[in-house]
C-alpha cells in the first residue's frame, strides 16, 4: 500500500542578512493512511519548519514531499493545519469562524452549512454556533478551531503544539478529547509537541529530531495493543513509562 | 450577576461611588460659572477692558444678533461641512492608501521617509502655496484640512496593518486563502477599532485644518469670523466664535464616539 504521506531527504535554510540558517536537514519518513505521527525535539529544531513545509506554506530547498505519491505542489490535496492558538475571531460567530474555510475556498453552500451544524453538534458546540469565540471556554475554543479545520475534510491534519496554549488541566481532556475525534475520523495526523508524555499517549509513532539543524534522530513505534485506547488511559498503562524512557533517552544522548 | 440582593457593603459602595459622581459633576458645573462670574464681574467693575477681553453678556448678545439674522447658522454650516467632507476624503483616502503599503513592502519602505516628513511638517506652511496654486476658494480650505490629517491617518493604519499577528495570516494560507483573503478576512474587519480610534484624531484634526484654511482663504466660517473679528477689532464675535468652535469640535467627537458604541464587537 502506497503511504499517505511520503517524506524525501527535505532540507530547509532560512536566510537573512546575518546569514544562513540551516533549519531542517535530510529529513525523510512516511505515514501510512489514518496514522497518527508525533514529532518531538529540542525547541528550535525547525519542527514548526516541518509542518509550513508538509502543508505547502514553504517550498523545501531539496527533497519532495509526496501525499498519495504526487507531490505535494500538485497533489491539491487539503492539508488542515491546527496552529498553537485558536484564532478564532472575535468579529465572526463560532459558526462564522468555523465556515471561514469554506468561505475561502468558495465552498460554502447549504449542504456544507448543515454539514458544520451537525459538526458543531457532535462536538458540543451546538448550543454556541451564534456566539462569539470569547464567550467560550479554552478547551472549547479549541474544539471550534478543530471543527474549522475539519470542515474543508483534510486528507491530512497538521497539529502545531495545538494544546500548548492551555492550561495543564484542560490540556490533558482536550488533548484526549481532540486525538480521539482524529481518530475516529481516521484522519492521518502529525503532531508537534516538544511535550513527550502528549506524544507517547496520542501517537501511533514518535518522531524524535536534534537540535538544530534538524535531523532524525530516531523513530520509536509506540503500541499499546489496541487502537481505541484513549490517551488518558495509555498515561495510566505500565508501557506509557517505558516509553518515556525510551524517547527521553533518544533526545538525550547527543552524537 | 448571580447575586439577586446586594450586600450591605456593596450598597455602601455603589452610594460612595455615585456620590463621587455627583460631586464630580457639581464641581465642574461650579467652575465653569464661577469662570464666567469671575469675567463678567471683571468686566463691570472695570477691571479688565471688555472692548478687548469682552464679556460673557457682550458674546451672548453678539451670538443673539447673528442668530436673529441667521448669519450664524451659515458659518457654523460652511465651517461643519467643510469638515465633514475633508473628514470623508481623509478616511477613504487614507484607508486606501494604507492598504496600498501594506500589500506591497517595496511601496512602503520607498514611501516611508517622505510620509515621515510631511507628516511632521507643519502643516500652516502650506497654506500660502495653497492658496496661490489653488485660489482663494473652498478648494484651499479642503485640501489644507487633509493635508493636516491624512499623514497620520495613513501611519497610524499601516503601523497597526502591519502589527496584525502572523499566526492568523499564516491560518488564512493554510485554509488555501491568498492575499486578498488576508485583506478582506483578518486586516480589515479586526482593525475596525483601530480605524475608529483613528477618525476620532482625525475629525479633530481635520477641523484644525478647515480653521486654518478659513484663516487665509474664506469669506464664511467660524474660522473666517475670528479673523474678520480680530481685524476689525471686534472681539465679541472672536470668543463668541471659539467658544461655538469648542461645541462644535465636541459635538463632532461625540458623534464618532456613538458610531463606536455602535459598531463595537
């Protein structure tokens, strides 16, 4: 079976006046259909760089990414891409800000209006579809955030520290409640977190990078028996520590 | 408010609260009579000459006067409207142009050193140029009023345009949006309060600047009486004038600041 996503030794420069800056080099992994991949590393180590990169928002200096086997340029795919904070604007309600996809991609009409409703519903947020973004609470603001980004069906969901911006208590239900509506969607996912206990409980592989420049340091498959496991339940399970070793030992020891 | 009945204390101090109002509001009552009194009294008494200083009475009847042969409403109106159209052509125009350096950086970083100075030049030294090139009409007034305002207009917008957060940029490409979405989605509808925080320096300024060209080049206008007064020595329609100036430029603010209540989100 052909991956889903397909990563080709990408390097990546920033330039400025000072000089060049090499974010990202030789990186190359793959993500099969309804994978959830997580990507942990020193801060600076270019993961924000990865993901502009995978969603098309940076063109890599060398290397091809592949989605389906077409690259990335060409393959017209939508990416959905979840950024650290919501953004919800305060000028549009949680419908108008959930729809601004749509609206952009001129593919708001009726049936994706009821679509969003029943979207907005699943998710609790039926109730707020006309209220403004402040009147909500961060773990729901999130959920809205989550509902804008699924609304275009990305073949592909970008999750840039989604839950950093929370408070440690909401962080760890929005993180289960998030992940587990991924999943149930069976969307591939690719999360960045510099936060190892969040990747070991959502991923179905952690990604470890260097510090900068940004190489592979390792890739640990994480396994719990069992893919309904909730990531509230996976931190309670003997395995989630052994995991945690593993990868901070990874991140650890520098060559 | 979950609380149905207030507190002892909480009445206590909504009372203290409301008193402080209250007496806020007697005290600037008070001063402004007591002013009034003091120059009036002054004035009978001989002790400031009311040919130049005038008087309270000596405006009031003034103002009388020119509301009995209605010349006053006239001025007020050429002085008003005179505002309100170079307030118009400031807000468009500085909008646009804005816009304009915030789409491209080249534009901008060309610009910038020339919007700096005329922004700081006094604006006053123009009028004379003005008048010359444009005669001595409504022309003059208008374009010495926006040359007042629109520099700053147009910094004080593109300084907020371009400290729009990235993050919600970069969230309008990655929902497959170009730049025009940026405009038209993100940069417009969140700097509304910046643009009315904007036209509320603006429509003052924009009456300095009618003032000014009312100076040099009016036969009508509250601008126009105050020369015409001090020219001929009549000083009575001189405050009188300033002092409708005051109401006007006031009523004006209030206006943009009911627009704001409005429009606030």
């Amino acid at each position: 079976m052909k991956p889903k996503l397909e990563v080709r030794g990408i390097s990546y420069s920033y330039h400025s006046l000072e000089g060049e800056t090499l974010a990202l080099s030789n990186i190359s992994f793959t993500a099969d259909n309804g994978e959830f991949l997580a990507i942990v590393g020193p801060s600076g180590c270019g993961k924000s760089t990865l993901l502009s990169l995978l969603s098309g928002l940076l063109v890599p200096d060398e290397g091809e990414i592949l989605i389906d086997g077409v690259s990335q340029a060409k393959s017209g795919v939508n990416i959905g891409y979840m950024l650290q904070r919501d953004h919800l604007f305060e000028w549009r309600t949680i419908m108008g800000n959930a729809e601004l996809g749509l609206e952009i991609q001129k593919k708001r009409n009726k049936s994706s209006k009821e679509k969003l409703h029943q979207m907005l519903h699943t998710y609790g947020l039926g109730s707020f579809e006309q209220a403004k973004p402040s009147e909500l609470s961060g773990g729901m603001r999130q959920r809205a955030a989550l509902v804008r980004t699924l609304a275009l069906e990305p073949d592909l969901l970008l999750l840039d520290e989604p839950f950093s911006a929370l408070d440690y208590q909401t962080r760890l239900s929005v993180c289960d409640d998030i992940s587990s509506i991924i999943k149930s969607t069976h969307k591939t996912a690719i999360l960045i977190t510099h936060d190892l206990s969040e990747a070991i409980s959502v991923a179905d592989r952690v990604i470890v990078l260097t510090s900068r420049p940004g190489k592979i340091k390792a890739i640990v498959p994480i396994s719990f028996g069992g893919d309904d496991i909730r990531p509230l339940t996976r931190r309670n399970m003997p395995e989630f520590s052994v995991y945690f070793n593993q990868v901070w030992k990874e991140l650890q020891n520098h060559d | 408010m979950i609380e149905t009945h207030p507190t002892l204390a909480q009445q206590e101090f909504i009372e203290k609260e409301k008193l402080h109002r209250r007496n806020v509001r007697v005290w600037r009552t008070m001063l402004l009579v007591l002013l009034l009194s003091l120059w009036e009294l002054c004035a009978r008494l001989g002790m400031i000459n009311d040919f130049i200083f005038s008087s309270p009475s000596r405006v009031t009847a003034c103002f009388l006067n020119m509301v009995v042969d209605k010349s006053i409403f006239m001025h007020i109106g050429v002085t008003v409207m005179e505002t309100l159209i170079s307030f118009a052509l400031v807000t468009i125009s500085g909008l646009l142009i804005a816009v304009l350096l915030w789409s491209s950086r080249s534009v901008s970083e060309v610009l910038e050193p020339y919007l700096v100075m005329l922004n700081s030049l006094p604006k006053s030294a123009l009028a004379p140029i003005l008048i010359v090139w444009l005669g001595n009409n409504i022309k003059t007034i208008i374009v010495a009023s926006i040359s007042v305002a629109v520099f700053g207009c147009i910094m004080t917008l593109h300084t907020g345009f371009s400290q729009v957060d990235p993050d919600m940029i970069k969230l309008i490409y990655s929902l497959g949006g170009k730049k025009k979405d940026v405009l038209f989605k993100v940069l417009l509808p969140g700097s509304v309060p910046l643009i009315i925080s904007n036209t509320k320096v603006n429509i003052g300024l924009c009456l300095v600047g009618v003032i000014i060209g009312e100076f040099l080049a009016a036969n009508k206008g509250l601008g126009y009486l105050i020369i015409y007064g001090s020219q001929v020595f009549q000083m009575d329609l001189v405050v009188m004038s300033i002092v409708i100036l005051c109401i006007v430029s006031a009523i004006l603010y209030q206006g943009i600041a009911l627009l704001e209540k409005k429009i606030k989100f």
